[in-house]
C-alpha cells in the first residue's frame, strides 16, 4: 500500500524544494498542488501569518480531502516595527522578482533606519487535516540585512538574511546548513514536537 499522500500547499518552486527536505522524516508521499490538480489560485486573507498559512491549508484540504501543509513567512524589519512581515511577497506588487523585493527593501531600510539593520525571518506553518482542526506552528530566526545580496542559494530574501546561527547569509548557505536554523525549520519542527506530522494509520 502507497504512503498516505501530503499536499503542499503552494507554488513558490523555492518554498517546495525546501519543504521536500525538511519533511524527508516521514512516510508521507509528497504531492505538489498541479500533482493533485488543484488549480485554483491560493487566498491569503490576512491580516497575519496565521490567517493566511489555515486560510490557504485549509482551501485545499476541503477541495482533494487530502492532509495539506501550507505556510505564510516574511520578513520583519525591527525598527520598522516589523514591516514588511506578511506583505513580504505582495508589497512591490505581482511582477515583482525576488532581485526587486530585495532591492526595494535595502532601498528603505537604507532611507528609513539605516542605523538599525536588524531582521527576523517568520514562518508559521498549518497543518490541515480532514475533519480535524488546523494545527499551526511559528518558527523565528534572527538577522541581519546586509548592504548587497551575498550568494545565489535560497530564495526570497536569503542572499540579504545574514543569519545570527550561521554568520553567513542564507545565500551563502548550504541547504542542509539552512534547513538546521530556518524559520521554515522550525516551524516545521513544532509540528512534529505536537504529534501531528505522523501520517494516520493505514
């Protein structure tokens, strides 16, 4: 019999590679959304994490009936008071690139707190499961934005993120390096300290 199958909840090619790793522990049979042809597109109602993260788990879960992990993350700048946090991905608009996002944000971080460059990356993950309530979990890691990306690794704002565990940018690291000190990491490691990254029994 298969392994009980887990949908990923998302089209970032970045966010799927690394979820693929981070969850390699377990007998699930990864499903990407075009695997179980879920195409509809994702709501991220806001205004939070976690609003987003069970907002999106839980709209694919109701349309397959499959167990289905999402997640929202971003960035927060701490003398910003933690912007631009769940608009990471959405504050330059839709054609933004990720080279655009992170240029926009040494831009006004350069403008706005030039003496303060410290930022935490935020990742809450949910779980959500047929006929169970959504289960979500928070992982944080602490930085620093550096002046120039470093690095071609990672995605989003890695080659900005010089991380406080690493000394190193997440573009500079390697994924396993990553996959130790990540917020999706931790994240992730939260739900399997509460039991629910089991797969049920067959």
């Amino acid at each position: 019999m298969s392994d009980p199958v887990l949908v990923l909840a998302t089209r970032n090619p970045g966010k799927l590679i690394e979820f693929r790793r981070l969850l390699a522990a377990w007998p699930w049979r990864l499903q990407s959304l075009d695997g179980v042809g879920f195409d509809k597109s994702l709501e991220e109602p806001g205004p939070g994490y976690v609003e987003s993260a069970v907002a999106k788990a839980s709209a694919v879960c109701d349309a397959t009936g499959l167990t289905t992990l999402a997640d929202d993350s971003g960035i927060e700048v701490d003398a910003l008071r933690g912007w631009p946090g769940p608009l990471s991905a959405r504050w330059m608009g839709d054609g933004a690139t990720d080279a655009d996002r992170i240029r926009g944000l040494l831009d006004e971080v350069a403008r706005r707190s030039p003496d303060d460059r410290r930022v935490r990356y935020v990742c809450v993950a949910a779980l959500a499961r047929p006929e169970a309530e959504p289960v979500t979990a928070r992982g944080e890691c602490l930085g620093t934005l550096t002046d120039e990306p470093r690095g071609s690794n990672g995605f989003g704002y890695d080659p900005v993120f010089l991380s406080v565990d690493l000394g190193i940018t997440f573009g500079e690291a390697t994924e396993e390096a990553k996959g130790r000190v990540s917020h999706r990491a931790r994240a992730i490691a939260r739900l399997a300290e509460a039991g629910v990254l089991e797969p049920p029994p067959v």
